[in-house]
C-alpha cells in the first residue's frame, strides 16, 4: 500500500472547483477520502484510510466527517460531474444519455443507517444490503456518475422520527428517488438528455420527471403490460402475445455493424395507460427465441435508434451501474 503523505500535483485540476466547494478544512479529509476509496482494492476501512494517508488522520475525525460534517456531497459529485464533462469536451447542444438503475451493497453491520433485510433474487436468499439508486452520464463513450440516493425502508424512515430531528428521514419509493435524480441533474449548458432505464422504472413517476426536464427516454417494457395500438383505441393489447405476432409479421433483418449479428427488428406507435403517446421497437436475435421491446417518447425518432442505443451500450441496463460495459472507459 502507497501512502499519500501530500495532495498529488496530479489531482489538482479535478478537485479544483471542489475545494470551493467544500472549503478548505473539510477538503483535506475529501481528498484523502475520494483517494483513498478509488485506489484501495478489495474491502475498504477507516483503518485503511487511516494507513494509507501515513496515519495524518485518526479513524475517529474521517468517521466525522463521512458521517456528521457539514457538506453537500450530492452537489459536489455533481459539480464534478459536469466538470468533467467540460473536460471531454462538451458543447452546447450536443446530445448525451442519463442512465437510471439501482444496485444492492451486502452489509455486515446490523445497526448501520438505513441497513433492511431484502430478499435478492439473483441469489435467491434474504441478506442485510443498501439499496443505492444512481445515475451516470454516458458522454463520448465515458461513463461519468451524477447522482446517488440511499433507499430506506418505510420502518426504518418511521422510527427516525422519534429520534434526533436532524436524522429524520422521509420514506421515498425507488421510482420516486430515479425521479428525484432526474430533477437534481443538469446539464453544462443547454444540450439534449436521453434517459436510459429498465423495466422497473417504466411509471408515471419517472415519466414525468423526464417530461418536466424536457429529457426524452427509452425504457425497456415487460411483457405483461397492455398497449393500445393506433387508431384502435379501444383494441387493448396484451403485448406477450401482441409482440411475438407483430415481429413475426412485419419484422426486418437487419444487420448491427459493430457485433456484426442480425437482429429482427419491427416497431409499433400506440397509447400505454398512465404514460401516453409511445413509440414501440421491438428486437430478436437470429436463431433465438428471447426478445425485448423498448419504449419511447419520441415518436420521431427513426424504426430502430431506441433499440440501436440499448445494444450499444454492451450490457443488460439492470446491471449497467454494477458492471460497466467493457466497450466504455470508465472515468473517476
């Protein structure tokens, strides 16, 4: 393990709004945090970041200030954010996507804030875990984090109450909270968003969150949810069965020049209750009996870009914070 004994002349140019930001006291503990945190491998530790700044802070004061000092951490990842994509470049009108998801955090502690026992269903057990609901730039192949909320379950948000009214905390679903991202993100200068999200935050909630931004979205849609094609308003559609007929009748081969496979595409314009006026693509690979539909807002947009834009980004969108893509450079 190195130890950073001072501030890296590296450094400076990324934590130079920061230090404004936070002021100069606080900042020699954030950078030694947010240093200590990107290099460290494995689990990390007050008492590794104790070590690993050649034991200049005690474990007591960085736990202070990652706990109770007065700062505004989401402000700051944001500014951060949209520095850093002032340094890729970033002109005014270009067009980037914000991708919406949550992810779970296994957690040994019993007492720790906001810690419940949820079930996980890809490990098919019951654990102790955060729940982080978070988005990210994707700008010029970079993904670049922009905001991050904490889920608390509705007793723990209830027994705050009685506690100290500074720890109080208000029960917010996980749509609500990607709506809340949403609204708290903005963009260098005026530009163009498009929202990227999964199944589960396919809802009025989100929706509305993207509409009021003026952000267009491409949300993936479950099968089990009805849709009104045009001109058929009262021809309710149970898309399971709707979309395998729709792909197998007016479906196209078309060939993605990247990965070079052949997906069957087709795409229908319609009503979905509770979010209006949508467009449909949906998508098969060759030889495969799995598909997908995507949802759209912008009725305007060419057969294929919604699914186009889901294929390039090389991975599942319920995974996309967890495991970054390999065809994205990920930068801190």
């Amino acid at each position: 393990m190195f130890i950073l004994h001072r501030f890296p002349p590296f450094c400076k140019r990324y934590f130079k709004r920061v230090r404004k930001l936070i002021g100069s006291c606080h900042f020699s503990y954030f950078w030694r945090a947010v240093l200590s945190i990107s290099s460290l491998s494995g689990k990390k530790s007050l008492s590794q970041f104790r070590k690993h700044s050649g034991a200049k802070r005690t474990r007591q004061a960085i736990s202070h200030f990652l706990t109770k000092a007065q700062w505004d951490a989401p402000d700051i990842l944001l500014d951060t954010a949209l520095n850093t994509l002032r340094t890729l470049g970033w002109k005014s009108g270009d067009t980037l996507y914000l991708v919406i998801d949550d992810t779970q955090k296994a957690k040994r502690a019993k007492q720790m804030d906001a810690v419940s026992k949820i079930y996980l269903h890809a490990e098919k057990r019951y654990a102790n875990r955060h729940t982080i609901v978070g988005a990210a730039f994707v700008y010029r192949n970079t993904v670049v984090p922009c905001a991050v909320r904490l889920w608390a379950s509705r007793d723990y948000c209830d027994k705050s109450k009685n506690n100290n009214p500074h720890e109080q905390r208000e029960f917010k679903t996980l749509t609500e909270l990607a709506a809340e991202c949403i609204h708290s993100v903005r963009l260098p200068s005026q530009g163009k968003a498009i929202v990227l999200f999964d199944k589960f935050y396919l809802c009025d909630t989100v929706v509305k969150a993207c509409q009021t931004k003026g952000y267009h979205y491409i949300g993936a849609v479950k099968s089990n949810r009805n849709f009104y094609p045009d001109g058929r308003p009262n021809d309710k559609k149970k898309l399971s069965g709707y979309g395998q007929k729709v792909l197998a009748r007016e479906g196209k081969f078309t060939t993605i020049k990247d990965s070079k496979k052949k997906h069957r595409l087709a795409e229908k314009a319609g009503e979905m209750k509770k979010l209006g006026r949508v467009k449909l693509a949906l998508s098969r690979r060759a030889g495969e009996q799995s598909w997908i539909i995507v949802a759209t807002d912008h009725l305007r947009w060419f057969l294929f870009f919604p699914v186009l834009i889901f294929l390039w980004l090389g991975c599942s969108l319920s995974v996309v914070l967890v495991v970054f893509p390999r065809s994205l450079k990920v930068r801190l």
